[in-house]
C-alpha cells in the first residue's frame, strides 16, 4: 500500500510537473538549452545477433533541463516540431553524432552512427545540405552515417520523400526506416521504401514475439520482407534474452534494447569498463 502511494504520488507530480511547465514554457527553455549545453546526445548500441558483435550505435537526444531535471524527448520533440525548433536542433544532433562518431572511428572504432530525423526536417529545403555540411566538418564517411526516418513520415507525402530520400542517398549515407509496421503501408506503396537499407521493426511487435503468434509472423515477414529488398532488419526495444533467441531463430540480423544496453552517455562508450569494449 506504501508502494502504490508513492506510485500515485510520482504521477501526480509528474502531471504537476507537465502543468507548470507549459508548452510555452519548454519552447521558451528549448530556445536556450543548445546555447546553454543543456543539450546531449546518448548512444544506445545494436547488436549483430549472429555474433555479438557491435552494429551500430543510435544517437538519442537528452535534455537536462537545471531545474526540472531530465525532460523526455517523447515531451519536447513534438513541441520542438510544431515550433520549428526541431531544425536547428536536428542540425545539431547531426554535426554532435557526426564529430563524435569520427572521434571514436579515430582511435578505431567502427560502426555506422544513426541519427534520427523528424518529419519537419524532411520538409526543410535545406537537409541534404545540412547532412553534407555535417560530414565534411566532421569528416565522417558518408556510409557510416545512418538516417533513421520513420514510416509514418514517409507516407505522409510519399512523393515528396522518394525525392528527399533520392538526394541523401545520393550523398552516400544509408537510410533507416524506423517503427516500421506500426505507419500502416499498403503493398502498393512499398515500392517507396526501395531505397531504404535497413528496417527498424517497431518494439510493439517484438513486445509480443514470444507469446503471441500474430506478433511472430508479422516479424517473420517484415524480415523476409527486408532480406527481400536488401536490407537489413533490425528488431528495436528487445528486452529479454528469449526475445532475442526468437529474432535470431526467425533470422532477423540486428537487434537493439535494454536487454543489451540502455543509451550510455558519450563517456561511457568504449569505455574500459562497458561491454561495447569488446566490441
Ligand atoms: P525511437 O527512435 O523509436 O527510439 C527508441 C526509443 O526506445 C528510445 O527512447 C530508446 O531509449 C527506447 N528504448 C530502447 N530500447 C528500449 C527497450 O528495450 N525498452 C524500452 N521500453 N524502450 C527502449 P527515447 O530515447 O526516449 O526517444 C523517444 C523518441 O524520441 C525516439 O523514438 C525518437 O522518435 C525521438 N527522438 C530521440 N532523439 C531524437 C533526435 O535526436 N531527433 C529526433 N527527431 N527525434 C528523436
Ligand atoms: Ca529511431
Ligand atoms: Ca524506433
Ligand atoms: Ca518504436
């Protein structure tokens, strides 16, 4: 009964806590936080399931806010969106993965780095631009960039994102298709996921792969379905050992989750003591 106190009390601040800090308010805080270095990004690992090995590593956007201490991006990214934000913010995220990721590369690290893109950036004349600019700063090679971009986002206007996604694949960077499954495409405009290289199978299915057999097929088919188009899949949100024994045994080549790492600081990365060491 204690627990379930405290429980209740740790919602009702929280929505306290979303009160007082209005919308307006976390805009007006967002516009400060990149000057302020409130801004950091977490890497959270992929794993190759076959060997262990280190995929890849997927930048996530955190912001310790000095008062209202850890903000989710599920709360500020949809108010960076709707304000435009998210463009120089998203910029940021770029440039930061991409000089750290050549960082790490440099003292012999290699993997492919993945940012992801909001919807809003996708629309901006000025991505591809931005992404090139990045690489050339940071001087990371365009294949080890990965861009993660969401299904919904793509058949918002799908024609508009064959072209977006026709011009960041010409500057060499591979293209993620993320919480794929979830976004509802129809088979007739799977023809635009053509130039994608990797599908991001959304934590929902994978959630159910053990003991729902719904779940398990669509996840059979998603990865036939990549393999199909030469791309690799990649099961996100795996949080137990038997999630990820189903994956490998339905073949499914990458996987990412709490049960092989949570996102880890830049400090903690291929650090002495964390297992990405090994890798
Ligand atoms: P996403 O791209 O689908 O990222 C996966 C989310 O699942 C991350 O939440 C990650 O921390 C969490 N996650 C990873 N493994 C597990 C697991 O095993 N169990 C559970 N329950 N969760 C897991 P996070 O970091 O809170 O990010 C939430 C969303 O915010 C992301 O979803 C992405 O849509 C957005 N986001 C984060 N960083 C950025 C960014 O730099 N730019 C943009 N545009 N969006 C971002
Ligand atoms: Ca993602
Ligand atoms: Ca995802
Ligand atoms: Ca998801």
């Amino acid at each position: 009964a204690k627990e379930q106190g405290k429980a209740r009390l740790e919602v009702f601040d929280e929505s306290l806590r979303a009160r007082a800090m209005a919308r307006l308010e976390i805009e007006a805080g967002l516009r400060e936080a990149m000057a302020a270095g409130e801004l950091e990004l977490h890497y959270q690992p992929k794993i190759s399931l076959a060997d262990g090995s280190l995929y890849g590593l997927e930048s996530l956007l955190r912001w310790q806010h000095p008062v209202l201490g850890t903000i989710s991006p599920a709360t500020f990214i949809p108010i960076a969106e709707q304000s435009g934000l998210i463009v120089p913010i998203g910029e940021w995220v770029l440039n930061t993965a991409c000089r750290q990721a050549a960082e790490w590369r440099s003292r012999g690290h290699e993997f492919v780095i993945a940012v992801n893109l909001s919807p809003v950036q996708l629309s901006s004349p000025s991505l591809a631009r931005v992404v090139d600019d990045a690489l050339r700063d940071s001087g990371l090679p365009p294949a080890a960039l990965c861009l993660e971009i969401t299904e919904t986002a793509i058949m918002e206007d799908p024609e508009a994102a064959r072209r977006v996604l026709q011009s960041l694949k010409a500057l060499g960077v591979k293209l993620a298709i993320d919480d794929f499954g979830v976004g509802y495409s129809s088979l007739s405009k799977l023809k635009y996921l053509l130039p994608v290289d990797i599908i991001k199978i959304d934590k929902s299915f994978v959630d159910g792969i053990t003991d729902c057999p719904d779940d398990r097929a669509i996840i059979a088919a998603i990865v036939s379905l990549a393999h199909e188009l030469g791309a690799t899949a990649v099961a996100e949100g795996v949080e137990t050992e038997d999630q990820a024994n189903a994956l490998r045994a339905l073949d499914c080549h990458v996987a990412q989750g709490y049960h092989f790492s949570r996102p880890l600081p830049a400090y903690r990365c291929f650090s002495q003591s964390e297992i990405l060491s090994a890798a």
